[in-house]
C-alpha cells in the first residue's frame, strides 16, 4: 500500500471513530446551542463577500464539488452572494461552468457587490420565489444543457417550501451528484430557537428531506460525510444521486 493510500485508510478510520463516539456527538450538539445565540454563521466571507455557512460546511461543499465536477450548480437563497461566489470559484477552478442563484428578494445592495465581484461571468441571478413555476421552468431549461448538476436549497426553511423545492429541483440533480438541504440542524435545535421565523422543530428541512426521501429513492444520505463533519448547518442533508431520472 502506497503512503497516500495509507493515509486515506486512516482517515476512513478516523471518521468511523467519529461516528459512534457519542461524547463527541453531545459535545457538538452543546457547542452548536451555546454559538446559536451569537450568529457564528455570520461571521465569515468568502473572496470579499458574507457567505452565512459554518465553515465545515464549505470544506465539505469543497470536497463534492472537486469530486463530482458538476458544470451547473443551482442554489435557492441568495442573501449577499457570498455562497454563488464560493460555488462560481470552485467552478472556475475546475475550468469553468455556472451557477444560478434563485431569491424571492435579491436587494439592491446585494445585487451591485454580486454584479461587480470578478466571479460574476459564472454567476446568473433570478429574482422570484423558487417554487414559482415561472422561476423552476428557467432553472430546469437550464440544468437540460447541462451534463452534471448539482443543487443547494437554502432558502425558505419550512417543511412546505423545501418540500415543494425538492419537488422541483431534486430531478435535475444528476446522478453522482448532490443534492445539498441545508438547515437541517433546525431539528435539533430546541423549540423556540427562531422566534421570528416560520420554522421551527417538526417543521424545516430535516422534516422535508426524510418526507421526501420516502418517495423518492434516486438519494441517498452521505453517512459518512456527516460523521467527518460533525458540526454542519446540514446533518443528513447531503444527498448523493445514485440513479438517474
């Protein structure tokens, strides 16, 4: 075995250690409640712009995206840009391809640093919500001249809304790609954590993927990507697409 193979062994075992340790499992669970209140996803930009991610999780989106090499990626939820320029630079390294962002509300702040950032020939903003027909029809005639893509949903966090994205958005994933949920970390959360928002435990992303799942066996939950992770806004919410449509 060569000593490239040989770390990647080890690290396979360090991650099976990391799934059934549950001392860890409860201190990531404490950490995440404790940081919650202080916004810790805010805290953090990607080449200039917010991008509202814990920062495992890009090293994770960094990983899928390097290994899968998709030459679309979809993401609902644009807030301000920062995750479209994250995705677009990983493109361009790879040698190109495009990124759609889909926003109910892109503001005008936001709009001007995203259509100045030199990522933005990769970029393509739509204004509307992402469960309109009129927005899903423009995203899905452009993922059909795409051949491998790869879909974010990050928008809307109720169980109806990310519900109806899957809906739409989950057949245009490719197979071997991902299908990304984020926020599913919602669920475990305690109730009450988001009194201004629409969501809450028993009703966000977690409950709209494993509803989803029931009816759709095309995606299968990376396991494994969350034992590595640990802390992620999106625990069984990367879905790997091991079938075609």
């Amino acid at each position: 075995m060569s000593e490239v193979a040989r770390f990647f062994e080890d690290v396979k075992k360090n991650v099976e250690g990391l799934r059934g340790d549950k001392t860890v499992h409860r201190a990531t669970k404490a950490w995440i409640d404790a940081i919650a209140p202080h916004k810790y996803a805010y805290n953090f930009t990607w080449m200039g712009r917010p991008i509202i991610q814990f920062p495992q999780d890009l090293a994770a989106l960094q990983e899928i995206t390097w290994r899968t090499r998709p030459d679309l990626i979809i993401e609902t939820g644009v807030a301000h840009g920062g995750s479209l320029v994250f995705h677009a630079s990983m493109l361009q390294l790879l040698g190109g391809g495009k990124v759609i962002g889909v926003d109910i509300d892109i503001r005008d702040h936001n709009r001007q640093e995203i259509e100045a950032h030199s990522m933005f020939p990769l970029i393509e903003l739509l204004q509307g919500s992402s469960i309109d027909e009129s927005i899903s029809q423009k995203v899905t005639k452009a993922a059909r001249k795409a051949d491998r893509v790869m879909v974010i949903l990050d928008s809307n966090h109720t169980h109806e809304h990310v519900f109806r994205e899957l809906e739409l958005y989950a057949p245009l994933v490719t197979r071997g790609c991902y299908l990304v949920v984020c926020d599913t970390l919602i669920e475990d959360m305690p109730p009450g954590s988001f009194p201004d928002r629409p969501w809450d435990k028993g009703n966000n992303p977690r409950t709209a993927v494993d509803a989803y799942l029931e009816i759709d066996s095309r995606f299968r939950p990376d396991t494994e990507l969350d034992a590595k992770l640990q802390i992620s806004v999106a625990p069984g919410g990367y879905l790997k697409c091991i079938d075609d449509p």
